[in-house]
C-alpha cells in the first residue's frame, strides 16, 4: 500500500480537487484506492456525494483502539472507497499534538487499511502544525499543488525548510502547477525560477479552467464529468506522471 497525501499549507490552491481526480483516475485504472478526507469542511466528500461523518469522529481517526472500517463508505466509483469527512475534525490539531506518541496517530490509523487498499490519497488541510507532522509521518508521497504567484513561492520555501529541519525526507515531494494561466507573464516567470529553485517540479501544469470549477455542480471528478476537455487531458497527465512515481515506491 502507498500512501500519497495531497498537501499545502497553503488554503486554497487545488489540494481537494486533486485529491479527488487523483483518486477517480487510480481506481479506474483498477488500482484498490482510499480517499481519506481530513477537512473539517468536507469538501472531497462533498464532491463524491456522501454524507459527511465518521464514527466518534475526530477521536475515532486519531484513536489506536477504535477501528475505522465501519466509517468507510464506497463511492459510485468502482473500487474507490472514501472515509469521510466530519466537522470534529477541525479539533484534530489538538488532539494530535497531546503528546510525542500522537505523531503517529494518522500513519496508524491508516495501516489498518493496508490489505484493503493499493493506495491511500489524503486530502490535507492547509496547516503545517500537528496534523500536517500527522500528514508528513503517514504520508509516502507528497503532492503540493502551487499556484506560480509570489506568495506561494514563500510558502514552498517555507515548506521545504520544515521539512529539512525535522529531517523529513525531500525527495518524496513532489510538486506540480495549478490554476496556470498562460497568459500572465508573472506565471511564466515564477514557474521558471520555482522549477529552477526547488526539486521535484513534475512536467505538468492544471490550467486555471472552468470546467475544473463546475466539480462543485457536477459532483464528479471530471475525468469522469468532462472526459474529453482540456482540463481532464491536463489532470490525465499528471496521473500518468505520479502513477509511474507511486509504482516507484
Ligand atoms: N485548475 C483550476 N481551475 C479553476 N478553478 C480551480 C482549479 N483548481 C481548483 N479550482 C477551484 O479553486 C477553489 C479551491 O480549490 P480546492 O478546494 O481544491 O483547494 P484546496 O487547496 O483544497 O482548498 P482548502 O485549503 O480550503 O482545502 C475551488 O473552488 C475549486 O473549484
Ligand atoms: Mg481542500
């Protein structure tokens, strides 16, 4: 099993949607995937239509004893489960930071699935305090959406220097550019300098496109919504990139 979690600490910028087209695509391609949904707001579970709740909630995720396979729940997707989001969540910050022991509460929480599952896709909240260190111990792959403007060059720096601190491996980083449009020069000169500034950068980018904001109408990862448009042929191609790199693993 490997577990990739879709992270920023920056809000905003794509993590969700990535998570859940990720996840759609895994599991089309016959690949046995768990979408864990971290986020208070539940919006991954929104997008596949479930009801957002989790037994004892955010003290069910974060508990060693309590199993969590009753809190799973499929999706219309053939081999694409999810475990809900739940509004408790929002206290998880809190109960993973109690002690040094709960850094591992997440990466436990998630082994339990290990027979089930190929692949565990997290959708993160944009944090880097506990449940972010929860995020990086579980987490074999990271995914970091980033949007090629000023501020969340600052944020990948930031990022890439608590990672070194706490000695957290970089190369599992890996990164890729959201919400890209073209036509600004400012985005083509920050993704120059960022791939130029930081490793990991794969060739992808998800150009800023409607299509990817009727998710919220349609409801549906939109290789499966809109599979021709130009927005699944860009989430295709970073499929075809991070498969090769979670074969890797
Ligand atoms: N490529 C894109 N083109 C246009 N809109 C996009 C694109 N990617 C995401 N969006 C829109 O941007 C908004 C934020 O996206 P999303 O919820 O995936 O970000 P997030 O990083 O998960 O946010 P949060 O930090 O709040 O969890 C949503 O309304 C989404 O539909
Ligand atoms: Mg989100």
């Amino acid at each position: 099993m490997v577990t990739l979690a879709v992270y920023s600490n920056k809000g905003g910028v794509g993590k969700t949607t990535t998570a859940v087209n990720i996840s759609y695509m895994a599991a089309r391609d016959g690949i046995r995937t768990l979408i864990v949904d971290l986020d208070p707001q539940s919006s991954a579970t929104f997008y596949f239509r479930v009801k957002p709740k989790i037994k004892k909630g955010a003290r069910g995720l974060s508990s060693r004893k309590k199993p969590l396979d009753k809190s799973i729940k499929g999706t219309d997707y053939p081999a694409l489960d999810l475990l809900p989001g739940d509004f408790s969540h929002r206290k998880l910050d809190a109960i993973l930071s109690r002690n040094r022991r709960s850094r591992k509460l997440l990466l436990n929480a998630i082994k339990q699935f290990c027979k089930e599952y190929d692949l565990v896709v997290i959708d993160s909240l944009p944090s880097i305090s506990a449940s972010a260190e929860n995020v990086f111990r579980a987490a074999d792959l990271l995914l970091v959406p980033v949007i090629p403007t000023t501020l969340c060059f600052r944020t990948h720096e930031k990022l890439f220097e608590f990672l070194s601190k706490k000695r957290y491996k970089g190369s599992m980083v890996y990164s890729f550019f959201s919400m890209v449009d073209r036509r600004k020069r400012m985005h083509l000169e920050l993704m120059d300098t960022m791939r130029a500034s930081f490793p990991g950068f794969l060739e992808t980018e998800i150009p800023y496109l409607a299509t990817v904001e009727r998710m919220g109408i349609t409801r549906e990862p939109v290789p499966a919504s809109d599979p021709f448009s130009l927005a699944s042929e860009a989430y295709e191609n970073l499929w075809a990139e991070l498969a090769q790199r979670i074969e890797a693993v």
